[in-house]
C-alpha cells in the first residue's frame, strides 16, 4: 500500500497529462468491491450490446407453417 492519500494519487496521475489518465485514476480511487462491481455492469453493458449487434446482422428466419388438410 503506497503512502500517498488519493488526492496526492490523482494529482501525480494528472501531471501525466494523458487523456486515458482522465478515465483510469477515478476508477484507482475506488476500492476493490467497487471496482469489481464496476467491471460486472461494464461487462454486462458490452455483452448486451453485442448479443444486439448479433442479432441485428443474423435476423431469425421466417417460421413458414405447413397446412393440414
């Protein structure tokens, strides 16, 4: 565990000046639960979006129903 306090943490980070640092220190300031939690509901956003993608490029195929005389 290092000794700096967040505060001093994200200063140093933004002294980077890279635009990733924005996005990535944040998430260094939460702690791991919220971390976790927060990797679970991105994943889960990804997935979404790619089951619809999916689904959108290969639509089901038409149910065609044989008549019974």
């Amino acid at each position: 565990m290092s000794r700096c306090t967040p505060a001093r943490r994200y200063r140093n980070a933004t002294l980077a000046g890279t635009p990733l640092f924005r996005y990535i220190v944040p998430v260094n300031l939460l702690t791991k639960q919220e971390q976790l939690v927060l990797c679970i509901v991105l994943g889960l956003l990804l997935t979404g979006w790619a089951v619809k993608t999916y689904r959108a490029a290969h639509p089901p195929t038409a149910v065609t129903r044989v008549a019974t005389p």
